[in-house]
C-alpha cells in the first residue's frame, strides 16, 4: 500500500496540473472574446494584458503549477473570473 502512495499522489498532481492549465486556457479563450473597449469602459486593464496573463498562467501551470510562479498565476487567473469576466463579460461585439 505504501508503494502504490507516490504513483497515486502523481496521478493527483497531474490532475491538478491539467485543471490548472484548463482554466488558464478557458479564461485565455474568455479573455479574447470581449471587445477591446470593454475592458476600458469598465476601467480594467487593457485585453492584451489579461491575454497575457491567462496565456502565461496556462504556461507557468504547465510547466510548475506548485511553484511561487504558479500560485502568483493562480491569483492572476483567480482576479480574471472573479473580477473582469463578470465586468466585461456581457460586452459582444
């Protein structure tokens, strides 16, 4: 049983490294469809700027989701859904 441990306890980290990594590319997929004016007509930082963060989320996510860049990525993409989506998000073109 203790053996079985490490393999399952890495089949976990992947999983949470793919959600992770899933979520950044949902929010980097959420993040393009708003028009740009949308983003400053409700005072938010600019639409490349929160491309870029989702899309070096889904970087920082895939490459070492538990390390300090990770959980600063966690926050940035946390900030996105929680605060800009929900402001930007009913503007289409």
């Amino acid at each position: 049983m203790i053996d079985a441990l490490p393999g399952t306890w890495g089949l976990i980290q992947l999983a949470i490294q793919a959600a992770l990594v899933a979520w950044a590319l949902v929010g980097l997929v959420l993040a393009v469809l708003p028009p740009a004016s949308a983003y400053s007509m409700e005072g938010k930082w600019p639409k490349p700027a929160w491309i870029g963060i989702c899309a070096g989320a889904a970087l920082f996510f895939a490459i070492r989701p538990f390390g300090i860049l990770g959980i600063v990525a966690m926050v940035a993409v946390g900030v996105f859904f929680a605060d800009v989506k929900p402001a930007v998000g009913g503007r289409r073109r």
